[in-house]
C-alpha cells in the first residue's frame, strides 16, 4: 500500500516522461486497481492545491475573506468523503484525514458561529470519520474562539473610568504585533467609534496569566532570575531573596496574548460609553501634606487638615449623632505646631547631651593629668631615696 500511495503523489507531481514511464512501469507490478489509484492521486493533488490556496488567502487581505474561505471548507468535507469511500484505509490515509480535519478546524477559527452551524450538517453526511469530526469540532472549534477572543482593558485618566472589551478580528489585531510596552498605538482597528483614539500599552499577559515584563526584547516567555518585589516575583519571605520565574517579553505575538492593558492619552471625536462619558471621583484624596496645599492652593499658613478628602461609608452604623462615617487619610509630613515645639524639644536635648559630654571629658582629661603628675613624682622621690641608701652604704 506504501508503493501505491508513493505512486499515486509521483504520478501528480512529476514533469517528465521517462518519470511517468517509470510510473506506470512499476504500476504494473501492482496488484491494485487503477481507478483507486488515480482517483487517490487526484485526492493528493486536489489537497496540496487547497493548502496553497489557504496559505495564500492567510497572506492577503481582501474583504471577502469569509467567502472564499466558506469555499474552501467545502473543498475540504468533499476530499474527506472521497477519502471515505476507499475500500482500503491506510495509515496515511488516516493521518491525511486528520490533518485535513485540523485545517477544517483553523478555518472555523475565523469564521463566525453561524458558519460553523452550516458546515456542521455537512460533516454529519460523511460515511466516516464524522463522528471524530464532529467531537472535534464541537469541542476544539469553541474552545479556539474563545482562545482567540482578546481582551481590552482601557482607562481613561480624565474621568478616572476603566473598560474592558472582547476582540477576536485576528486580521485587525495584526497591527499590534511588533510594538512593545509603552508604545503608542492608535484604536482605529477597534471599529470606527475609536478614530482618532490614542493609546499607550501599559501591561499585557498570555493565556496562560504569564505576565508581560518590560525589558525582555522578546516575543516568547523566558525564565528569569528575579528579585523580590519585581514584576513577576512578589514573595517576601526572605531578604535578598531570588528565584526564577516564566515572564512574557515586552514585544506583543497577539497569538499568545489574552489581555492588553491600555491608557488612553488623546481623545477621539466620539464618545466611548462608559469609558469617556462616565466621570469617577477619586474614593480618596491626596495624603501628603504639600500635595494637599497643591490641589487646593493653598499657602503654608492654611491648616491642610480642613481640606482632607473624606469618604463616607454609608454601610457601617452611624454614629451617635446620626451622621454617617467618614474614612480619612493620616495626613503624612504635616508641620504642626506641637511639632514644632517638640523639634525644639529634641534639639535643645540634644545640645544638652552635648555640653554634657563636652564638661564630662573636660573633668575627665583634669583628673587624668592630675594622676599622671602624682605618678611622676611618687617615681622621682623613690628614686632619690635609692640613691640616699646607696650612698650610706658605700
């Protein structure tokens, strides 16, 4: 069966006559019948010529993508039955099968659900291999839109609103490809409500939640020696501590990727609902004293603490009085005038300790030159008296 299938390709593909002389030559030599064997050949060449015919359309960009591609998985269910109808099922027979299933399967990719509901009663109609079919299609062909269905999540600082969208155009999200984290793009492949929309790429991550780490020049996932509190390592269990982790490199694949994070920084002619026409206080004011001051005006003299944002919590039981609870923030490098008087506190501490120290060794150095002088001349008189007992003696 080998040589018939080898005879069958050669046939079709070959571009001399001596080549089909010798064909036909070893055809004789064949036990098998010569209309299987060049409707198989046909079945070949009808095949590798649909596989052009798809990697060709995949290059180019015409609007009738859906069309033609509707075509062509015609082409693919009517080789599956004429394969079918063979009275001898081969391996390769086999493994040609189920690759043209997987071709049937990325083909449904980029069409539509309705699509799929079309071709689904055709797949019924074959003799064989439908019920492998139709299992696959049922469940990989949902499982690869789903897959391939891209999520926005978009912010627009202005309004402080937030807004995630599903896309699956594989062909728009070409755009994408080949830009990095933080560069700018512009929305209009989402549809023609985002013209004139610019967004920068904050973050991104794959399907597998791996996320995306800028700096890492690549389009794959690698494996990184991190330290703690990085992006990708956020354990603090040690200090110093390191390990390596799976991140995404900075550079987009959108075939690997399932969330891109976006900020918009320019504004198009229309209104995106819930994005540009939606405005969200902040829960919170600023912390910092100084910046405090900054958003209200505010001189060094004002007391900031009349000015801190409060956020009420309606939830929680009221108070005594009836009002409703408020949660503040504890205003940080505020300059009272308790603090003031404490620094000076502390300072005059400290220059106490400091005339204390400096009297303390003054002592100290008197009362060490005074032992030393003692000491000097309880050596001098012993001395002396040495020499007195010498001389009686002598």
């Amino acid at each position: 069966m080998l040589i018939f299938e080898g005879l069958a390709a050669d046939f079709y593909f070959s571009d001399s006559e001596d080549k089909l002389t010798s064909i036909l030559g070893k055809l004789d030599s064949c036990s098998f019948d010569i209309e299987n064997w060049m409707s198989y050949g046909g079945v070949l060449f009808d095949y590798f010529n649909l596989k052009n015919s798809a990697h060709n359309l995949s290059a180019s960009t015409e609007t009738n993508t859906k069309e033609v591609l509707s075509g062509l998985l015609d082409s693919y269910l009517l080789i599956l039955g004429r394969l079918s109808d063979f009275p001898i099922q081969t391996d390769k027979m086999r493994v040609l099968m189920s690759e043209i299933c997987e071709s049937v399967i990325v083909s449904i990719r980029i069409l539509d659900e309705e699509s799929t509901e079309i071709i689904l009663p055709k797949v019924k109609s074959l003799p064989l291999f439908k019920d492998q079919l139709i299992a696959q299609l049922n469940n990989m062909a949902i499982d690869l839109l789903k897959s391939d269905t891209m999520k926005f999540n978009l912010s627009y600082p202005h309004t402080g609103s937030q807004k995630q969208i599903e896309f699956n155009d594989e062909k728009r999200l070409k755009v994408l490809n080949d830009k990095r984290l933080s560069h700018l793009v512009e929305l209009d492949f989402l549809g023609d409500e985002w013209k004139g929309y610019i967004a920068k790429i904050i973050s991104g991550s794959d399907k597998d939640g791996f996320c995306m780490k800028q700096g890492v020049m690549t389009t794959g996932r690698v494996r990184l020696l991190l330290k703690a509190g990085t992006k990708g390592f956020q354990s603090w269990k040690r200090k110093g501590e390191r390990r390596r982790r799976s991140v995404r490199g900075c550079i987009i694949d959108t075939h690997f990727l399932s969330v891109l994070c976006m900020k918009i920084v320019k504004k198009g002619p229309a209104e995106i609902p819930g994005l540009t026409d939606v405005v969200r206080p902040r829960a919170l004011g600023p912390k910092r004293a100084s910046k405090i001051r900054k958003m209200f005006n505010l001189s060094k003299k004002d007391d900031v603490r009349q000015y801190v944002i409060r956020l009420p919590k309606p939830n929680r039981p009221r108070r005594k009085d009836g009002s409703v609870r408020t949660v503040a923030p504890k205003i940080q490098r505020l300059v009272t005038p308790e603090r003031l008087q404490r620094k000076r506190r502390l300072l005059a501490q400290r220059r106490q300790r400091y005339q204390k120290s400096k009297v303390a060794k003054q002592d100290y150095l008197r009362l060490r030159a005074k032992l030393r002088q003692e000491k000097q001349q309880a050596r001098r008189s012993s001395r002396s008296s040495a020499r007195a007992s010498q001389a009686s003696a002598s």
